[in-house]
C-alpha cells in the first residue's frame, strides 16, 4: 500500500481503484487495516464520495490513536472529522478535528495544515460560531501564504472578504478585495469569477453604490463564469438588477432562485425578495418576504444562543490540563514513595562508595611510589591504573570511561536509575520547571537528563558520566518531543530560558 498513499495526492482516482482491488479479507494485523481504512477514506473524499458513516475509518482511528508517526495520527483524526461533517454532526466533527490539530508538525504539508483550518472554520460556521470561524480562517490564509499553491491563498482571502461582507465590515471587505487583486495579477487561477462575485457582493452593500460601478462589476462577474464554464448565481444577479432599477430582470432573476435551506443564506434570499415586491407594488408578498426574513433572524438569534461548539476547543485545553496535572501529581506521589526507598537504597551506595574510595586512594599512593621505577614498560602500565584512579581521589567530579577496579565499576552500575533518581530530586525541587518538561512527554529519564543539563553538565561530560553511548539517542528523543520549539535553539539553552522562566513564575 506504500505505493497507493504516494500517488494519493495528485491521481485519487487511480489510488481508489487499486485500493478497491485489494481484499481487506486479506489484511492481517491493526497496523495494516488501519493504514488500509485511512488510504480508503483518504481516496473517497479526493474523489468527491462524501462518507457519513465512520464504519471505513473506524479501524484507522482506533488504531491511529495509539499507534503510528504524527502525520498518520494527524490524518486519522482528520478524515473522521470530514466523515462526521457530512452527515452534520458538527460537534463530533470538531472534537476530530481538535485532535488532529494537537498532532500537527513537520511531518505534517502545509496544505493539509491549512484544509484543517479550513475545515474548522466550515464547522464553526455551521453551527453560528462566525467569530471563532473568522479565527481559524486567519490561521488558513496565513499558513497558505507560505504555500507554492495560490489557489490556497486565493479562496482563504475570499472566504475572509466574504466574512466581513456578512458581518457588516464593508470596508474591511473591499481592503481584503482590493489586496487579493493586486496579488491576482501575473496568475492564472481556477474559478476567478469567484472573486467578481465576492468583489460584487461586497460592493451592493456599500452606501449608495455607483450604477456605473454595478453594471461594470456585474458584467465582469458574468464574463467570468462564461470563462470558468460556471453557472452564475441567480439571486446576486436579482440583486444586481434591483440596483439597477431592471425590476422585471429582477423578477425573472429572482424566479430562477430556490430557499437555501441555511438561516444566513435564507436572510439573503428573503431580504431580496421583500425588496423586489416592495418596489413591484406587491405589499402582500413584500410583508410575507419581511417576515420570513425576521423568521430566519431569530432562528440564527436562538441557534447562537443554544450554541455549544464554540466552547469544544476551551474544554478539550481544560480536559488535556487536567491529565497533565494528574499525571504530574501521580508521578510525584510515585516519586515521594520511591524517594522513601531510595534513601535506604542511597545509604549503601554511599558506604560502598566510601570503602571503593578508601580503597582507591591505597592503591593510587601505592602505584605512584612505583612510578618511580625505571622500567619504562613498567612506568607505562602504572602511567594508565594512576589515569584511571585519579578523578576519583581527586576533587574532579566527573568519572572516566574506564574504571580502575572492579569494586570501582560497581559506582557505574544502573545510570537510567541515577537518571530517574535526578529527576526526582528536581521534580519535588522545582515541580513548575519538571511540568514544563512532562507537558512534552519526556520519560524520567529524559528528565533527569535535562536536569543535568541545567545543572552545569555539557554533553562530553555527562558521556563521561554516564558510561552511555546512547546519550545522543537520548538527546534526538528529547528533541523530536519538544519540536518546533527548539526550531532555532540549542537544547542547551532552551533548558536554561525555560528553568528560569519557570521560578520566576
């Protein structure tokens, strides 16, 4: 299947017919059903089958949700969120949604990033949360501003225009057009009339519009949706022709028009119709016009009321708190109980280590009362045991590769325990800097690897220290977990920034 989710992107009718030609019978193991379930679901939306049963992406999710790299996560979640959508369950396709945004990263292309804003913004938007849909197309345009695709940029713009057209901002919508213009130019677009029709719409709403501007605005809108071979839209023509005093274009305009079956679309639609029988002399379809559109008002007035999507993403942030605070917590009564044993456990060490030591210091002044010999071999061979033995009759704290003794070798034993055992002793020190650092899902380990960091250790000294190979292992994990945040920054100096920040908070 590796084969199929390469050519997914740019030939979704071929990838949906090798995928039908496949027997899911056949597929053993989640890791493979559940690839199998995205790269169908995937190749059903890019071939515009809209799904509104979760059965497909059901075994994707279910196993994306534990399992895999980010972006497989990432599009698990998303395409579960486009399948709840379909079939208007806006609150269950926001919630995918939001889980998909908490997986984005560098795995993740910018344009699946930007159809997630979108997506948000669609759902917001349905259920009458336009503020918080304005929020996300933001985040859309500015992510697609970045991408070698203008046709990302151009329907974020004119959804953002079209937004301010609906909330009455008419100058911020004709600021909006009027950039998008200027970009337009030099590029060849899919669907420009797209932009004739918001630049018109916008423009009808202005204060005392010019007839000369509408007729020309009209006309360029028209021409283009004869270029585009798209059918213009009747209603936006009825309008045009009602600026225009052509009552009976209008009229016929308006006839070809049908109730859009959403409150914003309605307004639209009913607001005309007043109008149009208003100046027809018609007062009775007039009146009925005016209040189906106050009918539709406070429809949208009730539904924004009752509205509960636009606090989804404020209690997703307070339930993912709370996980982290107990996870915190219960790691921290882990760490009070360990600390208990640790003492007893520390107690040992500490006479051993005494006993090596004394030991040690015997065998260092025995061999340097030799070195004097002049036999160079000898004085060689003496030379390395006095390397070895010395960090630890010195004031040196950092210990060598190799040991001088075996009962010096002891002192080495179970590093991922010392590791663990520092970061203990951090988290009940300074808890607020170890919760910066679990809120990244660091392992204990991985703690008490930055908490040498911050006390003064540097990579070479704690490969020393630690007799580990796999230091830098562990560096790259912590890295890859922190992420974009240490884009341009030293792990070093990161540690430090957010160690301070920490107790100054």
């Amino acid at each position: 299947m590796k084969g199929i989710e390469e050519i997914i992107q740019d030939e979704p009718k071929e990838a949906l017919t090798r995928l039908s030609d496949i027997d899911d019978e056949s597929l053993s193991g989640a890791q493979e059903k559940g690839l199998y379930a995205l790269l169908l679901s995937m190749a059903l939306d890019k071939n515009y089958i809209d799904l509104q049963s979760d059965s497909i992406i059901a075994p994707a999710v279910n196993y994306y949700s534990k399992h895999g790299d980010k972006r497989h996560r990432f599009l698990a979640f998303y395409y579960q969120g486009r399948v709840f959508e379909n079939a208007k369950e806006y609150e269950k396709a926001l919630d995918a949604y939001i889980k998909a945004e908490d997986l984005l990263s560098d795995t993740v292309s910018k344009e699946e990033e930007v159809r997630l804003y979108c997506a948000k913004a669609r759902v917001f938007q349905h259920q009458f949360a336009r503020k918080e849909g304005y929020l996300e197309m933001l985040k859309a345009k500015e992510v697609s501003s970045t991408i070698d695709n203008p046709e990302f940029y151009f329907r974020n713009c004119l959804d953002l225009a079209s937004y301010y057209y609906l909330e009455g901002e008419k100058q911020k919508a004709e600021v909006e057009l009027d950039s998008l213009c200027r970009w337009m130019r030099g590029k060849t677009l899919q669907r420009s009339s797209n932009f004739y029709k918001t630049k018109l719409r916008s423009y009808l709403v202005s204060e005392s519009p010019s007839k000369d501007t509408v007729a020309a605005l009209f006309n360029n809108y028209l021409q283009r949706c004869v270029s585009d071979k798209v059918a213009y839209d009747h209603l936006l023509a009825a309008d045009a022709f009602l600026e225009l005093n052509d009552l009976e274009s209008a009229e016929q305009e308006f006839s070809l028009c049908k109730e859009r079956g959403n409150d914003y679309d309605d307004i639209m639609y009913y607001s005309t119709w007043s109008e149009l029988y208003e100046k027809l002399g018609d007062a009775n379809k007039a009146l009925q016009g005016f209040y189906k559109h106050q009918a539709a008002v406070e429809r949208i007035s009730i539904e924004v009321f009752k509205n509960d999507v636009r606090f989804l993403e404020e209690r997703h942030k307070t339930e993912l708190d709370k996980q982290r605070d107990t996870y915190i917590k219960s790691w921290l009564a882990l760490l009070v109980v360990l600390m208990a044993g640790l003492a007893g456990y520390g107690t040992v060490r500490m006479v051993r280590y005494r006993a090596a030591l004394k030991e040690a210091k015997e065998e260092y002044d025995f061999i340097a009362k030799l070195t004097q010999s002049e036999d160079g071999a000898m004085k060689e061979v003496l030379s390395d045991r006095l390397y070895a033995l010395e960090p630890y009759i010195t004031k040196k704290r950092i210990m060598p590769v190799q040991a001088g003794r075996k009962g010096l070798e002891k002192m080495d034993e179970d590093r991922k325990a010392m590791l663990r055992s520092v970061g203990m002793i951090y988290a009940l020190t300074y808890p607020k800097f170890v919760s910066e650092l679990v809120k990244h899902k660091l392992s204990p380990e991985e703690v008490g690897m930055c908490s040498m960091y911050v006390s003064g250790y540097s990579s070479k000294e704690l490969s020393d220290l630690l007799n580990r190979g796999d230091i830098y292992h562990l560096n790259s994990s912590i890295r890859a977990k922190i992420g974009d945040e240490l884009s341009s920054a030293r792990l070093h100096s990161w540690l430090k920034e957010t160690f301070n920040y920490s107790q100054r908070g």
